[in-house]
C-alpha cells in the first residue's frame, strides 16, 4: 500500500511539473527514468507499466509533444521508483512471517 501511495505522489507531482516542456527537459527526465529502469532491472523488479510510460515518452518525443513526453518519462522514473521501493522491502518483509 505505500508504494501504491508513494507511486501517486510522485505521479501526480511530476505530471505538474512538466508544463512548458523542452526536448532538454525530456532528455534529462527520460535519462533519469532508465537510470531508475536499470536499477529496478538489478533488483529483478521490472514493472511492464514502467516500459510502457517509457514507450510512451519517446512515442511523445518523437512527435514533438514533449510536455506529454516529460509528463510519461516521469511517470516511468516514478513506477521504476516504486518497484524498486517494492523490491527492497519485500526482502525484508520475507523475514518477518513466521513459517510453520
């Protein structure tokens, strides 16, 4: 449940940002979302929503409409984020239950 809150959060306020876009902006947010991809990569935590909000971004790029591309490379650095917040807390968790 906290990282379903966390990933809207983040969603939400990136969205925001991403008003008056430039390809410089996309460049950086989408780099920053595949670094995020490649570290949930490490983790074996690949989430397909994330490689969709990425196809999506450069879909958006490639058009030109790059405040909707930010807008997705964003989304994506977000779920990436999330499923790496996942991963990380799932290895502990699995300490906690009790096995009989």
């Amino acid at each position: 449940m906290k990282s379903l809150l966390l990933a809207t959060g983040l969603l939400i306020a990136t969205v925001a940002q991403a008003l008056g876009a430039s390809a410089a902006d996309f460049k950086a947010a989408y780099a920053a979302a595949e670094a995020a991809e490649k570290e949930a990569g490490t983790l074996r935590n690949r989430w397909t929503t994330t490689e969709a909000a990425l196809a999506a971004a450069r879909k958006a790029a490639e058009k030109g409409d790059f405040e909707e591309a930010v807008a997705s490379a964003r989304e994506a650095e977000a779920l990436a984020k999330a499923s790496i917040f996942q991963a990380n807390s799932e290895k502990q968790r699995w300490k906690d239950v009790e096995i009989r």
